[in-house]
C-alpha cells in the first residue's frame, strides 16, 4: 500500500474537550510536518465536534474526524489502523503532550536502522516526561535497545510510561479483539503478538509528556475500569496470554507470573467459569501449577472485589 504520510498521530477522545487543545498545540508546533492528525471520538456528548471542526479551518496540517458509537479505546484504535494514510501510527492520548521535535526524532531513530534489517522492526519506542522534565518509569538498558516488549518487561523489568509508534501494515495484522462483553482490553494482547514476529528499537530519549497539568472536567472513560467484573474479560485474556506463551521469561520475574496468575483465576470468577474449564485453558504444565498454588489468593480478591462493587453500588450499609 501507498500511504500519503509518514505519520498518522491518531487521539482516541471521549469527553476530553477540555483537555484536546494540548494536543493540538503539540502538532502545530512539530519540526517534522509530514503527518495528519486522525482523531477518533468514542461517541463524545461534549463540544468535541465542535471544537475539532474549528481546528480543521485553521490549521496547515490535515486533521481527520471520525466519530463512532460509544465502543471503547480498542475499537478506536481498530478504526484509526484501518482509516490510517500514515506509514506509521503514534497513538497520542487526549490528555497528553509532547516535544516540537518529536516526530522529527521518531523518523530519526527510524532512519537509523539499517535499511537491510528494518522490515525485521515494526516500531521504535521512547520514554516520557513530566512537565517539569522528570523522566517516568524506567530507562532502557542500551541506547538504543533492540529487543521486542516481552523481553524488555520480563526479562529486563523495564516499568512505567513508554510512548511510541507501531508500523500501520503490521498492526492492521494484528487488530485488537473485539469481543461482546469486553469494553476493556489490554493492549498487551497485542504488542505480545507482535513481539514474536517483530523487534522495537528503544531509545532513551523523552519525547511524550505525559498528563502535563491537571485539568477539571469529566473523566475520560475510554479506559474506564472501576468495576472489575466491567474488564474481566479484557483481564483473562492478558494474564491467560502471559500464563500461556511468556513462560519463558519465568525465571527473570517470577512475582509477575504469579500475579498473572492470580488476576487469571479472579477474573475468570468474575465471568462464571469454573475450575475445571480454568485449567483446560492454560497449556504449560507450569502454568496450570502456577494457576492452582494461585487459587485460594484468586478467589479472596474476587470476593473483596464483590464486597466493594457492593459498596459502590450502595446495595450495601
């Protein structure tokens, strides 16, 4: 496919008109031009349309709207992959920011990877910051790494927030799953899929600003999960995904598996399904131990996580 950009910077919305104009003021000032700006709005009732359409008179890049029933983030981002005209998709959230030069460094670092070895890449990965320029989370342990992401969680333990761009042909391979009762679903689900087909080049260079002020205004509930029998079948899938194809990586973060573990058995008590069919989904003859040493820690959370929806819902005094 011919793509008439080098970037799609897609922004899932859902009530975040407050907060959009950082965003927009983060591309206007871009070094790199060469992008269109692909905004997905989850079935807002706020002057988002609105506001967008403002921009869309003034602005000297190409700004894209698209709005679709109120579905969540994952349907979103399935959306902007297929709508896309940019050979690479950086998602920006509604309520971020990043540097003048981000884009700039992105093709930068892209360029960077020899010619010959670059269709065995789909993306490259930078860090974030504060507004006050603190780095969150972890950095990467070679600038630049080459590796894929279940190796940079598992084996190097690498935490917190990370922001980059996917190969549009490659995540229109992998599209998130759309399930009926699941308005949640991890991403995981899916840089887990890529990871055993493609690496990322990380770089430990901020580029994203992440929640750069506090804003009043509604949340965003695009990746709302108060209750956690409203995500259960996003969170079996990602932590039956783990038990199931990352045991490989047992050993550099046991704690982890063993959480996975847990939420594996909590949430499946959440959807109704029993011991029996638990274990038939797990593969690995560690992973189904794993699961059974689990158990009882399992099903205490979900009784506590039914004691407290119980409270928030004001059913009980």
């Amino acid at each position: 496919m011919t793509y008439r950009y080098t970037f799609t910077v897609f922004t899932p919305t859902y009530n975040r008109a407050h907060t959009l104009g950082q965003v927009f003021e983060s591309l206007n000032s871009q070094t790199f031009r060469d992008f269109e700006w692909l905004i997905v709005d989850d079935g807002s009732t706020d002057n988002t349309e609105l506001l967008i359409r403002q921009w869309q008179m003034m602005s000297d890049f190409p700004i894209r709207y698209i709005r679709q029933e109120h579905a969540g983030k994952h349907i979103a981002f399935n959306r902007a992959v297929r709508e896309a005209k940019g050979e690479l998709l950086l998602n920006l959230d509604s309520d971020d920011a990043c540097v003048s030069e981000a884009l700039e460094r992105f093709k930068y670092h892209w360029d960077s990877i020899p010619e010959s070895k670059r269709a065995q890449f789909s993306a490259v990965t930078a860090l974030c910051k504060t507004s006050n320029g603190a780095i969150i989370g972890d950095r990467f342990p070679y600038d630049p790494t080459d590796s894929d992401s279940s190796e940079i969680r598992f084996r190097y333990r690498i935490g917190g927030e990370k922001w980059g761009f996917q190969r549009t042909d490659v995540l229109k391979d992998f599209p998130f799953p759309e399930v009926q009762g699941g308005s949640y679903i991890p991403e995981g689900i899916v840089w887990t899929a890529i990871a055993k087909r493609y690496k990322t080049r990380y770089v430990n260079e901020p580029l994203r600003i992440y929640r750069v002020a506090p804003v009043s205004g509604p949340s965003d509930q695009l990746m709302s999960r108060q209750n956690p029998k409203s995500h259960a079948v996003g969170g079996i899938m990602e932590h039956k995904n783990i038990l199931n194809y990352e045991m490989r990586y047992f050993r550099y973060a046991p704690d982890q598996f063993l959480r996975s573990a847990v939420h594996y058995g909590r949430f499946s008590f959440h959807c109704g399904i029993g011991l029996r069919e638990q274990v038939k989904q797990l593969g690995p003859f560690v992973s189904r131990l794993l699961w059974l040493l689990a158990l009882p820690a399992a099903y205490i959370v979900y009784k506590k996580d039914l004691k407290l929806t119980s409270y928030s819902d004001g059913s009980s005094t």
